[in-house]
C-alpha cells in the first residue's frame, strides 16, 4: 500500500523559511510524479508545485513562484519543498500526492490528478 508521510511544517515568522518533506514507503517514488498542495481554513485545496518523475519537469503556483523550490532525491524516497520568503497568507496544511507517472511526463496540477495522499502538515506564518 502507498504511503506518503510528510514532515517539517510548524510556526515561523514572516520572512522565514521551512523546508517540507515527503517520505514515501512501500513504494519507490522513480516512477511517481509528486504533488505538492495546501489547503487553508475555509478555503479551498490549491495546487502549490510538482514536479515530474524525472525530475525534468516543474510547476508552481504564481503565488510561490521565485519563493518556493520543489525537489527530490529518488535515493532518499522523499520530496522536498523549500519555502523561503514565507507570508501570512502561505499558512495553511501542506498536503503531498503522488500518481503513477503512466504515460504523462507532465506532472498533474490539480487535486483529482493525484491517487495517493499523505495525512499534511500544519504550516503557520506569524509573528
């Protein structure tokens, strides 16, 4: 069974930095895309970045673009999201996913792309 595991959130001021991470076991994440999303109270789940099994291949949301740098390191079995710079408005549960890559070299962007969920972390910017 999949399972993704994610780490690393917590409470930092504004300006700061975190670095998110998402472990995956029973599986090896070679062939996966992985997603990362958050979602904030009352609103709802966006898409934040993801990057391609390869690794050739990002996105980000406008939001964090130049911010936030997704990566993985298939060693490791993990992600990574390196956020820097972080607002107020970054707070929110961060939320990793993972697909077969099949035959899509894109990474999906939305929500309904991904089959496979870790539980979230609680990110929180204030001072």
């Amino acid at each position: 069974q999949v399972q993704l595991v994610e780490s690393g959130g917590g409470l930092v001021q504004p300006g700061g930095s975190l670095r998110l991470s998402c472990a995956a076991s029973r599986f090896t994440l070679d062939y996966y895309h992985i997603g990362w999303f958050r979602q904030a109270p009352g609103k709802e789940r966006e898409g934040v970045s993801c990057i391609n099994s390869s690794a050739g291949s990002t996105y980000y949301a406008d939001s964090v673009k130049g911010r936030f740098t997704i990566s993985r390191d298939n060693a490791k079995n993990t992600v990574y999201l390196q956020m820097n710079s972080l607002k107020p408005e970054d707070t929110a549960v961060y939320y990793c996913a993972t697909v077969y890559r099949s035959g899509n070299s894109v990474c999906p962007r939305v929500a309904n792309g991904y089959a496979y969920w870790g539980q979230g972390t609680q990110v929180t910017v204030s001072s």
